[in-house]
C-alpha cells in the first residue's frame, strides 16, 4: 500500500497532520541535500587551496575573536599563504581568500556577481540596485546612472560638500577650546549624511543639529547598526530566526520608516519634474542632481527605471554614499593626526591653495597632489571597505594553473591586499610618497582597490575622492589634528571598516 492509500483511508483531521508532518520532512530532507551539496562545493576549493587549520565543526569562526585583532589574523595567514587561502565559516560556508594583485586582477576584470550569502542581508532595504544587481538589470542600470557621475554633475556638489563639512567644524570648536579628546567618526558620519542628502537629493536635514528627532535619520542609523549585528551573530543568518527575533522586528519597522521617506522624495521630485518639463529648464532654476537623473534616465528604446528601480538605487546610495566615505575621512583625519610632520605639508599645500577664501572649489580640488597621495595612502591602510565577495559562475584560472571551481565564494580582502609586502616594502608603514606617479606606475593596478576595480568598480569614487579632499582641506585650514596615544583605534571588520573603541583625536585651532 502507497503512502498515498494510506493517508487517503485517514479521517481528515489526521490527514492534515500527517500531510503536514510529511511536508516538513520532505522539506528537511530538501534542505539537508542543499546544504550537503553546498559543503562539498566548498570541499573541492580545499583540494586545489591550503590555508590554515580548522576546527571541523566551527571551521575559522572560533579564530575571530571580533576584538580588534581579526585584521592582524588575516595578514599573518596571508603571510603563510601567498595568493589566498580558504576560510570557512561553521561547517558549510567557504570563502577562498585572496589578497595578491595577480589573483585579485583574475576576480575583479570580470563581472561575476556578488555573492549569495552577505550581501542578500542587505537586499531587503537597499533592495536590486546597482550594490546587488546582475546580469543585464546590472548593465542596464550602471549605463543609466553613469551620467549622474558626469564632471559636471560633481562639479555642483563643491558648494554643499564644504556647507556639511563646515557645520561639522564649527560644533569642533568646543573641543578645540578644551582640548579634550573626542571620538569623531559619529561627526562625520553625520556631516557624510548631510552632504549625501543634499548633493544628490537637493535635501536639507539639518541632521547634523537634529539628528535625534529626525526619524529617517534614526532609521538609516539603525538599519546599518541592525545589518552589522545580523552578520555577527550566526544564527541570525537564517532569513525566518532573524524575522522572529526583536532584531528583525526593529529591522522591518526601520526598513518601513526608510522606505516611505524615500518614496516620498521620489514623489514630490516626479511632481516637481512634470511642471519643469525639460532638463534645460531645470538647469535655468538649479543645478540637477543625482535624482533628476535617476528619473529622466532613457534606454535605447526610450524606457526609464521603474518606481521600485529608482527607489533601489536611491536607498544604496544612501548606504554607499555616506557609510563608506565616512569611514574613509574618519581613519584619513585620523593618520594626520598620527603624523604630524605630513599633516603640516597638507596645511601648508591648502594654504597656499585656497589663498584666503573660506571655502575651497571645484578648481581647486585638482591643485592638491600631496594631500590627495596623502588621502590615498590612508585609504590603503585603512579601506573603508576591508573585503568584497563575488560568487563564480565558471571555473576561474589563475596566472599560477591552479583553478576555483564554478560555484565558489570568493573574497578580496583589500585590507590584507594592500598590506602585502610582497607588494609594499614596509606595508605598515605610512608613506604618501608610495603614491608618486614614477612609483605608482611601477605595481599593478590591482595592488590598490579601495574602490574595487574592473566593471564592477565604485561608481561614485570620483563623488567620494571629492568630498574626502573638501573635508580634509577644510579641516587642517582650522584646526591642528592631534593622536591621543591612549585610544588607539582596535579594527573590526563591519559593512565598513570600524573601531571597537572609536577613532579618537585632540584638536587645537590654527593660528592664523
């Protein structure tokens, strides 16, 4: 007798029992064979790949310690494993790790997606945009969004850049007048917003003075807050415990405050476009912005993004937009202080630059060689963003023979890439000089990716650079950056390159 004859004869509150039952084992099993599938893709990077011992169930996991030293870690294995080493997560997630130029230049020259597991975490706010996207939605959308990136679309956002980070300094001026220290990567995040907020969405927040009561504001904090506690904790990598637990209540509620804010933007836009009519018409009333653009984009055959498309690229911009830059200024400000000899070349080459003016300008951003090798090489030790994952479609060959199979996660640690002393001599050591043109000219363009590389590169790096060379500009005009030698920063690695303890700095103001 089949199973089916058997459940048939069954009164039928019984048979709903055991139908459910039966659906819950078929689903069991369903997923056993997944992941048992999943686990021997990875086993087959260990046949081709060494790396370092692992615990059989914990793999690696046990080995991060999440107190500023997982960093150190990665370099030290990087050191025993020249060109990368897998790195498993529990006992079905395997990355293969990779940290030399040759290997990296293999990954990022293609356009393989990014991976399956850390970044779907991110899906349900920023939504398919360009962040996640593939395949021809990808092409599509980063064909579209291009001219948002245009010199002269950057050239509009000096003013509000230098409008943010002038706010953020005056409310310095009580730390200057104590001389205390203070922790300043909550500040620039802050100014990181309000100049996102401005530059591409002509929208004034006041976030920098109200950044308490502004509920979006709280919302965009609590979602990266809430997506970097998802990642730390394993059980809430399962979508139905995270959605169950008080986190994933908190998440949804943010998502939802996030959501309606940007629709709301993207209405009232769309309203405001329909009675300009023309782009030339806007351009007579004010300087478009990275929105007009997402709405007037056309395709080929005259179709622009869909409502949900523009809301998608809205919300990662946001996410890229402000996170990672604020990372970026924080460790930059930072490794001034820590080097005050280089710091003073900076002030003394801004000086010179602005020759009095209060703000600083399009056309000068372009007359700061030192400053920028400067910004550079703290972007080198300090990448706002520490690693990227792609996931292979193909087999993938690398200069040595050696191949990953399709299916394979791959990480780029550029923390660990660009402290490789097979490819920097003293790689801890700061030294702007690393970024002369006679000896950029002599690595591969694949030793130095704070902005990914390749086809699937950062599309807002030029927006990023900018706004990196106003603060820092701004910032040494008013004030001396000091270290404070007993908060040194403890890196973790986050959706962002963090600090357990902050970034903490003492600040006096420049006599003038």
């Amino acid at each position: 007798m089949s199973v089916t004859e058997v459940l048939l004869g069954l009164p039928s509150a019984c048979f709903v029992q055991y139908s459910i039952a039966l659906l819950c084992l078929l689903a069991v099993v369903y997923k056993a064979i997944v992941l048992l599938q999943r686990r021997q893709q990875a086993s087959r990077i260990d046949e081709v790949f060494l790396g370092p011992p692992r615990h059989w169930l914990f793999g690696h996991a046990l080995q991060f310690k999440h107190d500023g030293t997982d960093f150190d870690t990665v370099v030290k294995w990087g050191v025993q494993y020249p060109y990368g080493f897998p790195v498993w997560f529990g006992p079905l997630v395997c990355y293969f790790n990779i940290h030399h130029p040759d290997y990296v230049k293999s990954i990022l020259t293609t356009t393989e997606p990014k991976d399956d597991f850390l970044y779907t975490f991110l899906q349900t706010w920023i939504g398919d945009g360009l962040l996640v996207s593939n395949g021809q939605k990808w092409f599509r959308h980063r064909r579209l969004l291009t001219p948002g990136f245009h010199y002269d679309v950057l050239k509009s956002y000096t003013r509000p850049m230098s409008d943010s980070a002038t706010a953020m300094l005056d409310k310095w001026e009580l730390y200057s007048s104590s001389g205390e220290s203070f922790e300043l990567f909550k500040h620039v995040s802050l100014m990181a917003l309000d100049s996102i907020l401005k530059c591409a969405f002509s929208y004034d927040s006041n976030c920098q003075t109200e950044s308490g009561t502004n509920i979006y504001i709280k919302s965009v904090y609590e979602l990266a807050d809430l997506i970097n506690l998802r990642l730390r904790i394993f059980p809430y990598h399962n979508n139905l415990v995270f959605y169950l637990s008080p986190h994933g209540f908190r998440y949804r509620r943010a998502c939802k405050v996030a959501h309606s804010h940007t629709e709301d933007v993207i209405k009232k836009r769309k309203e405001a476009l329909k009675e300009e009519a023309k782009p030339e018409n806007i351009k007579k009333k004010r300087n478009m912005d990275f929105l007009d653009i997402l709405l007037l984009a056309r395709d080929e055959d005259q179709q622009g993004l869909s409502d949900e498309d523009i809301r998608a690229e809205v919300d990662t911009f946001m996410f890229e937009g402000h996170d990672t830059t604020a990372s970026g200024i924080s460790f930059i400000l930072y490794t001034l202080a820590c080097h005050p000899v280089h710091q003073q070349k900076c002030r003394d080459e801004v000086t010179q630059v602005m020759d009095g003016k209060d703000n600083i300008e399009w056309e000068d951003l372009s007359k700061l060689p030192y400053t920028t090798m400067c910004i550079k090489e703290s972007l080198r030790l300090y990448p706002p963003v520490p690693g990227m994952g792609r996931k292979t479609t193909k087999p993938i060959t690398f200069f040595d023979g050696r191949t990953l199979p399709a299916g394979s996660l791959v990480g780029t640690s550029v923390f660990a890439l660009h402290r490789n002393s097979t490819v920097w001599e003293n790689p801890h050591v700061f030294d702007p000089l690393r970024f002369l043109p006679e000896n950029t000219s002599q690595r591969s363009p694949h030793a130095f990716v704070p902005f990914s590389a390749g086809p699937r590169n950062c599309i807002g790096q030029n927006f990023a650079m900018n706004e990196m060379k106003v603060v820092v500009a701004l910032t040494l005009r008013r004030f001396h950056l000091m270290e404070d030698p007993a908060m040194k920063p403890r890196l973790i690695p986050r959706l962002v390159l963090r600090s357990i303890n902050g970034i903490h700095v003492r600040i006096k103001a420049v006599d003038t």
